[in-house]
C-alpha cells in the first residue's frame, strides 16, 4: 500500500513546486492553483505589492491547513510501518519543510525588523539570540525523527533554519526596497530573487549557498531607476550561518552593506575607498586607514556604483580582485584577500564603453556573470494606469506622513492637468519623488527643460515610443541620412533607394532655423 493516494501525491507535488518556486513569478500562482484546484481564489495579476501579502492571502492560509493535516497524517502511517518510496519521501519532507516554514514566519518577521541592541551593528557587539529556535527544532525533530524511516534529503536543522531566515530577509527587503505593482516591477522582484537564490532553490539550498558570494552582480539602468535600492535588497539577503551553540546567526545582516559612489570621487580617493591606505600613501594619507573591501565581512556586500565612470587603472585592480579575490592598500606591499560579494551599477552603454576602449572587456567579463536591468519610469507605468497612483501615494506616506493621501491627490491633479499622462518622466522614480514634494510644498512642479536632442536620438525616441507611421520612419530617416551627405545620389545609393525617391522624401522643414545644413 502506497504511503500517499492519488488525490495526497498531486497535492504533495503542488507543495513541493511551491516550496522551491521564484515566488514572485506566475508559477508560484500556478502552483497554488493546481494544489487547491477549486478552493483557489483568484487575485490581482500581479499580488506582490506588500511584504505581508502572503500571509494575508486566503490561499496561503488554505494550504497552510492542508498541510499540517497531511504532514501529520503521513508522519502518524509512517511511525505505523507504512513503506515509502524515495518519491514519497522526498514530497514528504517538502510538504514539512513548506510546514516549517509558515510555523515560524511570524517570528522570523519580528525578528528580522527588530534592530540591533541600542542601534549599533559592530563585529565586538553580542550576536542576537532567537529565542524561538528551540521550538523550530523539536517541530524539525517531530516530523523527521521517525523511528524506523530514513529520509533521503534531510538536512540540518541550522542549516535549514538558515535558509528560512534568508528567505524571508530577501521577501521584506525586496518588497520594502522594491515598490511598484506594475509587471515591469514584479519582474524586478522576481530577477532579484534570482540573484539571492538562482533559478534552483534545491541546488542553492545543497550547495550553492556557499559559494555565490564569489559572483559579481551587475546591475543596469537609466538613473533613476532604483539601481542601489535592487542592490541593497540583494546585499541584505545573503546567506547567514546558524551556530546552535550559541542558538545566535554568524554576523549580523543590518550592518553588512558598503556602497560606494565611484563618480563622487577622484581616482586617489576611489582607490583609498575600497583598497585603503598606509600612512603617507599620499598627501593627506595621515594614519593607515583600512577600506571596504578590509572592512567588509566574508558575509557581506561592497556596492560599486557607476562603476561605468572608472578609469582603467583602477577597472584593473578590481579585476584583480574579482579573479584571486586579493588587494593591496595604497603604499602597502602586504596581500590581503576579500571575501564579501561585489554588486556594480552602470547607467553607460558598457558595450559602447568597450567599443570605444574606456571600459576592458576583461573586466566586463568578470561583472556580467549576473545581470540585472532596471526598468525607467515610463515602462513600469505602461499599461499600469493605476501605478502612478501607487507609486505617489508610497513617495507620499514617506514625505507627509498621515496627509499623504491629500498630497498623494494633489499630485496625480497637477500631473493629469500640467504634464499628462504620456509624460516621459526622464529622471525616472527620482524625478517624481522631487515632483510629489515641490507639489506638496509650492502646489507645482516644473521639469527642467530638456536640451534639443540630435536628429538621430529624436529619431531613436520616437521608434522606441512607436509613434511613426512607416511613411514618417521613411522620411525623418531619409532626411537625416541627407543631413550628412548632402547630396541625393549618396543618400539613394546608401538607402538603396530612387533619386527621385529620396528628394521626394527629404523634408525641407527640418533644415530651417535647426543645425541640420542645407544642401544638394
């Protein structure tokens, strides 16, 4: 007799699916889905907008009573002499480890917004204890301790601890650094997760765990968009050790991201930053002074932002800390070796930059092994009407505290009135962050004016935004290719095109009081 029916195994492997599924993508959904079948209530496409949705969806609390009802059933014919399969087994231990999990999410959610002692985060401070440990534990030992059953994937209580801390540390600092209801937004959250955890839980959870802090993380975007936000929510999700002697985690996570703004500072003070010094290394090098990438923890996160600004004496350097993972301070011969993780952010075209031989390949090689595109403004409010409103109103409750719903209105007025909805928003989320707090304070707000764009990125901008018609794409493209030749047989044997074709399509507007020479 087999330890599951038909109806428990289907069930048992829609938990299993959920216990390793990238939860803010649509596969955990349709995981949800086929394990209530017509108990499952449909939501919002896109349900991840608070950090305690999941606990307040009726879905999860379904499952959550499905489960603690199987998992002790299959424990109580287990301890009864009923033989499992392998398979059996394996969706066992899923179904209790998804059990656990939701057993301990509460605490683990105080325990993670509770701050350090007195504010203070230092490698000589006591570590935290957690309290609740003790009961995780004999929960673990009660489902897995069956006398007579093996189980085949069982791993240590600390270790599996460890990863439910990490997992819910990623949920809150993705969804508290990461705002938007928008798809483009919830494919944010779903391509950080990714960073944190791969694509396969089960193989980071075995062994990868160990070893991502040796990948780099390359984060790309338009300024604006929130590049050091989606980096701070990744540094702050590591992996962090639990030491059961001490019932206390190896570091702790509050104090263990370093950013750096590489184009506030100039090459000696870059290399002073991240390197450190020893004294009279340089004018003004007083006393030794260690750097970030000293001062950070094995466990911790060095953000290196515009990493795209760097000049290439310095690109070598920290290639030379991607590759052996050592460095030197400035004026120091003695070695010292890093053992934090390393996230970039560029808002250059580090293609172009390549092409041009201001950024090394060799370099970029050593970043791109992870990356991540931010989304503009623009694209998380296409086809998300709604989202500007959710987008004001969070800025707001930050900035007005408990009238933000009043400034929230006043702004979504002033931009359906003076900017419109098709506004392009340039500055991205900052922009609108300055737009929400000069209409709450002067009941305005005036973008700066933009610089006349070239032909080319006029062009550029208008195919991205697809408001050409094919016979306008002919002639503003027809018109700018004139612009350089000047001559209508060239611009024809270029374009591939008629004489008469061409000087019937050039636009004689276009050469009139613009920088665009008339010709031919």
């Amino acid at each position: 007799m087999p330890l599951m029916s038909p109806a428990e195994h289907a069930f048992a492997k829609a938990i299993s699916k959920l216990v390793y599924v990238n939860p803010f993508l649509p596969d955990r959904i349709a995981a949800e889905r086929e394990a209530l079948g017509d108990e499952f209530r449909e939501g919002e496409t896109v349900w991840s907008i608070q950090p305690d949705s999941d606990r307040e969806r009726s879905n999860i609390h379904r499952l959550q009573q499905r489960v603690e009802a199987l998992a002790e059933e299959l424990r109580r014919r287990l301890a009864a002499g009923t033989r499992a399969s392998r398979e059996e087994l394996t969706l066992y231990e899923d179904l209790v480890v998804y059990l656990l999990y939701y057993r301990t999410v509460v605490a683990m959610s105080e325990f993670v917004l509770q701050p350090p002692a007195a504010g203070k985060v230092s490698a000589k401070a006591p570590r935290r204890k957690v309290p609740f440990y003790r009961d995780f534990v004999a929960d673990e030992e009660h489902f897995f301790n069956v006398p007579g059953v093996e189980m085949p994937d069982r791993v240590s209580a600390p270790h599996l601890f460890a990863c439910f801390f990490q997992i819910r540390r990623a949920f809150y600092h993705i969804f508290s650094h990461i705002v938007g209801g928008s798809l483009a937004a919830a494919r944010l959250r779903a391509s950080a997760w990714q960073s944190i955890f791969t694509h396969d839980l089960r193989r980071y959870w075995r062994v990868l765990h160990r070893h991502m802090g040796d990948i780099a993380t390359l984060i790309v975007g338009a300024s604006g968009t929130g590049k050091e936000i989606v980096a701070r929510a990744i540094g702050l999700s590591r992996y962090i050790p639990f030491d059961p002697e001490t019932q206390s985690f190896a570091e702790d996570f509050t104090g263990s991201f370093y950013p750096l703004n590489l184009s506030a500072l100039s090459p000696t003070l870059i290399e002073s930053e991240l390197f450190g010094h020893r004294r009279g290394a340089f004018t003004g090098a007083l006393e030794d002074r260690a750097g970030w990438l000293e001062v950070c923890p094995p466990l911790g996160t060095v953000f290196l932002d515009e990493i795209g600004d760097v000049g290439p004496a310095i690109q070598v350097k920290l290639l030379r800390v991607l590759h052996s993972r050592t460095f030197q301070r400035l004026g120091d011969t003695e070695t010292r070796r890093f053992g934090g993780k390393v996230i970039a952010a560029t808002n250059r075209d580090l293609s172009a930059e390549m092409r041009s031989g201001r950024f090394r390949e060799d370099f970029y090689y050593r970043l791109c092994s992870d990356i991540i595109t931010t989304p503009t403004l623009r694209e998380q409010l296409a086809g998300s009407p709604q989202e500007l409103h959710r987008l004001v109103l969070f800025i707001a409750r930050n900035v007005a505290g408990e009238e933000a719903e009043h400034v929230a209105g006043e702004v979504e007025r002033f931009v359906e009135r003076e900017l419109g909805h098709d506004y392009a928003w340039p500055g991205n989320f900052r922009e609108l962050e300055q737009c929400v707090r000069n209409v709450m304070i002067r009941r305005e707000y005036r973008p700066p004016s933009r610089q006349a764009l070239e032909p080319a990125e006029e062009l550029a901008e208008a195919i991205n935004a697809g408001s050409l018609t094919a016979d306008e794409l002919l002639r503003r493209y027809v018109t700018l290719i004139y612009a350089r030749t000047q001559n209508y047989e060239e611009t024809a044997r270029r374009l591939g095109l008629d004489r008469r074709t061409v000087k019937a399509k050039v636009d004689p507007d276009a050469f009139r009081g613009t920088r665009l020479a008339a010709g031919g």
